[in-house]
C-alpha cells in the first residue's frame, strides 16, 4: 500500500559515528524549483483552488464563494505540530504536499535537523507544508507508520503517502526529494 523508497540513511540506532553532513547548506535560490501554481483549500466552503504562483501576491479569492483564500495559513512557512489527535486534519486531510518530520527529545540526529526542517519550511513556504511530530507523546501515528528509527520523514500528497526517508540526510538529498513533490 505504501510505495517506499526507503533509504538507508544514518538514523538514531542504524550507523553511529559517521557524521552527519547536514548543514552542508546549497545557498538554495528561491524559487528554482518553480512549481506553476499552488492549490489551497478555502476556508469557507472547501472548494480547493489552483492558483498560478505568480498571482500569489495579488490577493486571491475562492473560485467558487469569492472568500478572499489565507495561503500563508495553509503553508505558514514555519513547522507545525501534529498529534494523534490532529494529524487526520494536519496531513491526511490536507489538499497539498506535507513533509512530516517524525522526532523525539533524546535523538541527536533530530536536534541536528530541526534549524534545517525550520529553513526548509521558510524555503518552501506556499509549496509544501511541513510538520512536526513527536513520537514519544504520539506513539499511535508512530506506530501505524511504522516509525523504528529516528529521525523518519514521511511525503503525504493529498494525503497519500508518497515517500519515507528515514536518518538524517544531507540538505541536498532532502531537497531532491522535496522537489519530486512539487
Ligand atoms: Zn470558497
């Protein structure tokens, strides 16, 4: 049911001693990978509208009830947290691509890549919306997703699991990977 393409990256338990090349930042362009529209739920009827990128800024309004559309509210640009309670809402029911970060307090790799999910949400901000789960207090998400090892990041499309990965990898790899969910 769930096309992985895991990857054997360096996680919490698999591969110590190797150090993390996270933070080998790309001095990313905004806007290189340029996805031509975006599609963003109404707040007031659900209708979700496709809206060319380049009319982001001009204000727009629902297709279907002229609510004037938040986008910065569906992708705020910085990380959400999601619990066993709101990750129906946050990730499944989302109309759009969501990176989920799984993570716990104690793991080093994920402290070494919470200021880059954080650059990474900025980044990516109208485009893909990033979540944070912490799977100590959210043992149920964790466990239906099957997340054994820290840090684990999985790509929802329109609530479809399209990818996992799972360790910290590298910036770069990270952005490949985000790029095949615009
Ligand atoms: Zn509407």
């Amino acid at each position: 049911m769930e096309p992985d393409s895991t990857q054997p990256g360096r996680g919490e338990r698999a591969g110590q001693g190797r150090k993390s090349l996270l933070g080998s930042f790309q001095g990313g362009v905004l806007g290189l990978m340029n996805a031509d529209h975006i599609i963003v739920p109404c707040g007031n009827c659900g209708t979700r509208n496709r809206i060319p990128r380049a009319r982001l800024k001009e204000s727009p309004v629902c297709g279907r009830c002229r609510t004037p559309i938040s986008v910065s509210a569906a992708y705020p640009g910085l990380a959400v947290d999601a619990t066993d309670r709101t990750f129906q809402q946050e990730v499944l029911q989302f109309p759009g691509s969501v990176l989920v970060f799984f993570w716990a307090t104690w793991c080093g790799y994920c402290r070494s890549l919470m200021p880059v999910i954080g650059e990474l949400a900025k980044k990516y901000a109208g485009r893909i919306k990033f979540v944070r789960l912490q799977t100590d207090t959210n043992q149920a998400t964790a466990s239906r997703y099957d997340v054994l090892s820290l840090p684990t990041l999985l790509l929802f499309k329109n609530g479809r699991q399209v990818n996992r990965l799972v360790g910290a990898l590298p910036r770069e790899q990270l952005e490949q990977q985000l790029s095949a969910l615009l």
